[in-house]
C-alpha cells in the first residue's frame, strides 16, 4: 500500500504516525461516530487508543461499543453511526434485505474459529448424537453470523429448528444462561464464546465449518449516503486500518507490542487476547479487492445467507443480488494514498 505513515519504536508506544491527514476544513463533519464490539480484539485498536483516526482524518472520532451487529444497522439508520467496525454479515443481510441502505466497504476479519455454537456439558452430545438436540432450549443472538452458522449447523445435523426452544439473545447473555444451566446450547462469538466453552463443547470446528461452506466474516460496513457524501473520509478511516493490520500480520516484535494495548481497550486480559487474534485473519488490502472477497465472492455469499434466512423464515425475502451492497471504491481510493 502507499501509504506514508511510519512506525515509531515499541517503548515508545509503537505510535502510528500517517501522512493522509487533513484539515478540518476540508471534511463535511467535524466528527464521526463508529460502531465496534467490546471483547472483539482487532488491530484497528491500536489506532483507535493512540488518536490515529483523529489525527488522520482531521475529525473527532467518537466510538461506541455495541452488543450485536443488528443494534448496529439499527444505529446507522437512525444516522447515530457513521461507520460499524467488524459488523457480521449476516446482520448486515438483513438489513439489506429489508431496504436498508447500506454498504460493505472492508473485510474486517475472518474468524471460522471464534464464532459458534456450544452444548452444555451435561447433555453430552457430540457430532454423532446431535439429533438428540430436539427439544432443546438454545440461545441465539437472531440475525448475526452466529444465527446464521446455528441455522447451517442444523440443517448438517438433520435436526429440525422447529423442534427447538430458540431464545433471541446477545452472545454474553447466552454465556451466562448456559453457566446457570438455563439454555441447552448457546451461540456467539469473542470473549463471550470463551466463556461459553468452560461449560461445554462445539458441534463443528472452524475448519469443519469451512469445508462445509459455513463461512464467517465481519466487515466495515457504512450508510450509502456516508460513502456518497464522505467517500474521502472514509478512505482515510479505511487507510488507517489497514496500516494497523498490516503492522500485526508483518509479526515481530512490533505486532507483540500492540497486544496489550489492544487488551485493555477490548475488556480483556493478555492472555486472552492473544489467544483470540491467533484465530483471527486480517485479508489485505489487494486481497480484499479479488475476486475471493469484495471483488466478486461476498455478493455471492451474501446472496446464500439471505437465502437461508428467508427458507428459515427469519427474513420474508431476499433481494435479487447484493452486488449493489458492496462498494470497493472507498477501499480502492484508501490503497493509494
């Protein structure tokens, strides 16, 4: 990528210096809202902490946490938000679906191992008995990617949701409902998820899901008009978020050093961080504008969440294509600078 900022030295915080910047003046707001998740460790905060995006953009970056990609969408109609970092895509399906307009505009992170499903321990079902799921009570956090991997996992197994009591639930509240031994089985993602697995086990394994097309990925997700109205804006967001990727995928020292920043600013010990971004994989920039993602692909596996929402009754219809969802240009402009 061409873009100039630099590295400072890990004792001195590993800085992000950036070149892209600019003048208040030049930008149509004088600052911005973005969306992202608590416990949900990505490069992008490192940026976050050390005023990056402020000092880049030449705005006031206000960010909220939020507890499901829905409350996100939600968030960005109501012109809240400008930008939702890492909203899965099934939510943003959703969304789309039902007239929403909304844009993909980044590949904000694959994550086959930190998303899924998992039984409670005394019910002992494994792959092989997982018929005996009917009639259990499990929580799920409707219209995320956990929703959609849940739906996709069922359908494998044969068992039939409508046998199943289905609680809609954020990921930290199924956590907690399946310690109490209150739900069967929950589903989520991040800190949440590991939780989940200290009174359980999954059905299907990140590489499992993989092999059977189950795929799962957030994206940097926008309002059509924020694009339209703030496209240079938003590729100087885009840029610095890719330099902070870029820093953690070269490895090293540098990337270490990030950690524990990210940690603190994600809810979550060291330990844990580390051990959630070890699953995660950041795409770059020229990998996200093949043919794999943005380029071609994410339309198409947009289009096969929709589909499986709408056969499940959890959406009454899809649109005819999701090419129009997804828009490289602010991604593109971000390469160059």
């Amino acid at each position: 990528m061409k873009l100039t900022s630099k590295l400072m030295g890990a004792a001195a915080g590993l800085a992000l210096l950036t070149g892209a910047q600019s003048a208040v003046a030049e930008a149509h707001l004088t600052e911005i809202t973005v969306a992202y998740f608590l416990e949900w460790p990505m490069p992008f905060q490192f940026a976050k902490v050390n005023g990056t995006y402020d000092e880049a953009m030449g705005v006031t970056v206000n960010w909220v946490s939020f507890d499901t990609g829905t409350a996100m969408s939600a968030a960005m109609a109501s012109g809240d938000v400008q930008i939702s970092v890492s909203q899965g895509i099934p939510p943003f399906v959703v969304a789309a679906s039902a007239g929403q307009d909304i844009q993909v505009v980044d590949v904000a992170v694959s994550y086959a191992d930190n998303d899924n499903c998992v039984v409670a321990e005394n019910r002992e079902i494994d792959a092989s008995t997982a018929a005996d799921l009917a009639g259990s009570k499990v929580a799920v956090p409707l219209g995320t990617a956990a929703h959609y991997g849940f739906l996709r996992q069922m359908d494998h197994f044969g068992v039939d949701v409508a046998s199943l009591e289905v609680v809609d639930m954020s990921p930290a509240d199924g956590a907690a409902a399946l310690a109490q031994g209150q739900v069967d089985m929950a589903c989520g993602w991040g800190g949440a998820l590991r939780r989940m697995l200290e009174h359980g086990n999954v059905l299907l394994t990140g590489d499992e899901k993989t092999a059977l097309g189950i795929l799962v990925f957030d994206a940097t997700t926008v309002s059509a008009d924020f694009a339209a109205e703030e496209g240079e804006l938003l590729s100087k967001f885009l840029a610095v978020t890719a330099e902070a990727n870029a820093v953690w995928n070269a490895g090293g020292a540098d990337a270490q050093a990030m950690i524990p920043v990210i940690a603190a600013d994600s809810g979550m010990d060291v330990a844990a961080t580390a051990e959630t971004m070890a699953t995660f994989v950041f795409p770059s920039v020229e990998d996200q504008l093949g043919a794999a993602w943005l380029g071609g692909n994410a339309a198409t596996f947009m289009k096969g969440v929709a589909d499986v929402f709408v056969e499940s009754g959890s959406i009454d219809g899809a649109l005819d294509s999701y090419e129009g969802a997804v828009n490289v240009g602010p991604l593109t402009a971000a390469n160059e600078m």
